[in-house]
C-alpha cells in the first residue's frame, strides 16, 4: 500500500499541495495521513482513484467543495469532532465510501 504522509508543517491543503507528485504516481497512493492540518480547499483529493484511507486530524475545521470528489474506491473517513464545514459535493462520486 502506498502511503502520502503529509509534513505537520503543512496546515492548509490545497490541489497546487500535490504539483510534485505525478499524476501515475498520485494514482498508486492508497492511504494519505495527515497531522495538523485544518483546511482542506476545495478539489484537493479530487480523483484520485486509489485513494481507499485517509487519517483526518483532529484539528481539521473545514472539508472544501469537491474536495474528495471521485475517489470511488475510498471506503470510510472518520470526521474529527470539531469539524464546523463540509463544502459542497465534499464527497460526490465516492461511490464506495461505507462508513462517514
């Protein structure tokens, strides 16, 4: 399993987060850990295809539009606590997903 940890260092993710990563290789990331990061701005997982995991923070106050738009084999997310907003179609097409 292919596994993204981002840097606790990084507070906001957005799509431009990922540029270094190639589209092939971003399609192999199964499982994408997070550490205090508290925004996720809008399309910022948006496909990716593979992505079956991911370890929201605690800390984590806003899911952006689209953000885990199409990722159609991504299974359960568990939503921190103090999570205040979920933009629009957060999660449109994730046709798997088991457990919110």
């Amino acid at each position: 399993m292919e596994v993204l940890v981002v840097p606790s260092t990084i507070k906001i993710l957005s799509p431009g987060s990922f540029i270094n990563i190639p589209k092939q290789d971003q399609k192999k990331i199964r499982k994408v850990v997070l550490h205090n990061c508290i925004e996720i701005i809008d399309d910022a997982f948006d496909d990716w295809e593979s992505l079956e995991d991911i370890n929201l923070p605690q800390g984590l106050k806003k899911i952006g539009e689209y953000s885990f738009r199409c990722c159609s084999n991504l299974k359960n997310i568990v939503l921190p606590y103090g999570l205040r907003e979920i933009g629009n179609q957060a999660f449109r097409g994730c046709v798997n997903l088991e457990k919110l």
